[in-house]
C-alpha cells in the first residue's frame, strides 16, 4: 500500500509549501506581536501553489512534483506589512526578496501541475503570512521594517491543511528534496 493510500481521505485541502526552519519562527512571532488583532499564524511557510479543498488523492500530485528538479538556493526574508485592501486589510505577511531560484521552482510547480488541472488563479508572491484579521482593524497597520533573515531551501513539501477552529494544522504528505537531476 502506498503512502498516499494511507493517507487518502475525502476532500483534502492541500497545497504545497517551503518551510520555514524552526530557528526563524522566533522572529516571526516578534513581528506577529507588533500588530495588533491579528489572528496569529503558529505553522510558518511560504506556498508555492494552493491546490483546493476536494482533493481525494495526492498520488498523481506527488508523482508530478517527484519529477521536478532544483538546485539548492537562499530565501532573505524582509518587512512584515498588510495585504489585502488598503482600508481594510486582511492579514499580514512577510515578503520575500526577489529570487529568481525562487521564482523558477514556483514555475516549475505550476507549470508541473497544471496538466493535471491544477491551474493558479493568482499570480506567484513570495511572503510568509504571519496571521489573518477576523474583521478589519479600526486603525490601519503600517509596515514593520524587518531585519534581514535568511534560510537554506534545500526541499519543498506537500501539505495537507485541516481547518479547525484555534487556526489550520497542517500534516506534510510528502517531502521533495533538492534534485538537479
């Protein structure tokens, strides 16, 4: 039996993600302070491609995303600011610098996975979300000047999404590592 047999269950909400390393999470939650009513993000990633919410098998996604080849790269992490409408935002995410390792492997995903019909429907920004707004803060929130932090990206993973009501809890289905093939 394979692993996604295992893992098979109606209607999944799946995507795929790079982790952020454990070590950075500190800092995130030091910008997640610095605004206020913000519903706060406890898994930090930064998604290369949301797939939907009624995914009933992954196998066909993870043979896909096994043939995907990519090198080693670094991701500089910079400043935390809202997104969303600007008089009523609905979170706020860190961005990441422009990275064209980065911006090829997102490519490369959505390019992969859209013969299987998984087609994105915005167009790729790199950023981690730190939390989303239940409603829209009265005073809106300015951008926090982050310090520069960088990590190795050296896989990516598919992830599956359960929403509940304290926030999402992921499960990684599948781990992709760094193959230049």
């Amino acid at each position: 039996m394979s692993q996604s047999e295992i893992l098979k269950v109606k209607n999944m909400r799946l995507f795929i993600a790079i982790p952020v390393p454990a070590d950075l999470h500190r800092y995130c939650r030091q910008l997640q302070s610095r605004f206020d009513g913000l519903k706060n993000v406890n898994d930090f990633h930064l998604t290369l491609q949301f797939l939907g919410d009624d995914i009933e098998n992954p196998d066909q996604i993870i043979d896909a995303l096994s043939q995907i080849k990519f090198g080693p790269f670094e991701i500089e992490m910079g400043d935390a600011l809202p997104f969303g409408p600007k008089n009523e935002p609905r979170g706020v995410w860190i961005e990441c610098k422009e990275n064209s390792a980065l911006n090829q492997l997102a490519g490369q995903v959505r390019q992969t996975l859209a013969p299987l019909g998984y087609e994105s429907d915005k167009p790729f920004r790199a950023h981690i979300t730190l939390g989303r707004y239940k409603l829209p803060p009265k005073i809106n929130p300015k951008k926090v000047s982050g310090t520069p932090h960088y990590f190795r990206v050296d896989h990516f993973e598919l992830i599956q999404s359960h929403l509940e009501e304290g926030g999402p809890r992921y499960k990684v289905l599948q781990k992709f590592l760094v193959n230049q093939g």
